[in-house]
C-alpha cells in the first residue's frame, strides 16, 4: 500500500509540473524551439546577403549585387544585356545628376523599353530612390537622379523589352560630395 501511495503522489506531481521521470518541461521546450528558430533565420539572411558578382557596367557606374525591385518591377539577370552609363556632372553629386545609359541585347541597340533605375545605400535606414528613365535615342535612357547623401549606392536597372522577359542589371554609383 505505501508504494501505491508513493507512486500516486509521483504522478499528481507530474502532472503539475508536466514532466514524468525527468522529462523537460513546456517552458524548456518551447524555449529550445524559439533558440532553433532564430538561429535558422539568422543562416537565412545571412545566405541571402552573400552575393559576389562584379561586373563593369561602363565609365563612373559599376555593377555589383542586386538591389530592390523599382518601378519596371523585378526582373533576371541575362548576360547577353550590357550597359554603359555616363553621369552629368561625373561624379554624380548628392544635389543631383543625369545618368545616361546606354542598353544593349547581344550588341544592339534596345529601343522601346521601360527602363527603370533603383537604389540605396547598403546598411543605411533611410529610404532609396527610384526612377524612370526616358528613351533619348536608340538605345539610350536618360534619367534625373537626386541622392539624398553622398557615398555608395547600390541599385538595379530594370529593363523591360517589349516581348522579352525583363532583365535586371545591378550597378553600383559611388555619389561625390556637394559642390557647395
């Protein structure tokens, strides 16, 4: 009788505390899981931000990782699109500056696109800037672009060919300081 008690009190204790011969309890669990959960995420992000493709774009603009979706929307990247840009003033400055982008598909001229410009500065809070450019002849999208400070800005050109998938160029714009 005096082990039947004995037990029956062990199991009323387990139940209180929701463990049974040294079993962990709810609060354990549920803290090992959230401790699983942050570290998955935390590899997540970590992976998504590791991206090493430099490609020269042209004069004062190189390519470098991919940026947010602007206005043309998201698109791929396709090595058989290049581009060259040339910036008035060059250096761009923070005040603003006209960027001149030459677009080509396998080495023509790619005329009647929407050609969409988006950047901001890595690691920064503040917001980016976006842009649409306009076709000035064939093959050539100009755009205004004002930058909020000076420094590097990482962004995407967004090509968007009539018929064609839309293709993204990353570049990157190393933006002077004020002239005054």
């Amino acid at each position: 009788m005096r082990r039947q008690q004995g037990m029956t009190m062990a199991r009323a204790s387990s139940a209180r505390t929701g463990t049974q011969h040294g079993g962990a309890s709810p609060l354990l669990l549920i803290g090992g899981i959230a401790v699983v959960a942050f570290v998955v995420a935390l590899l997540v992000v970590r992976s998504g931000s590791d991206d090493s493709s430099n490609v020269s774009t042209g004069a004062s603009v190189n390519t470098v990782a991919p940026a947010p979706a602007g206005p043309c929307g998201e698109g791929a990247p396709d090595t058989s699109y290049t581009m060259t840009t040339e910036s008035d003033p060059s250096p761009p400055r923070s005040e603003g500056a006209t960027f001149h982008l030459t677009v080509r598909h396998n080495g023509k001229p790619v005329t009647g696109a929407k050609v969409c410009v988006a950047a901001n500065m890595p690691g920064m809070l503040h917001a980016g800037i976006s842009s649409v450019a306009t076709e000035a002849s064939a093959g050539r999208y100009d755009t205004d672009l004002k930058f909020s400070m000076d420094g590097s800005w990482a962004g995407t050109v967004t090509v968007a060919e009539p018929g064609r998938p839309v293709v993204s160029i990353p570049l990157k714009v190393e933006v002077a300081p004020s002239a005054g």
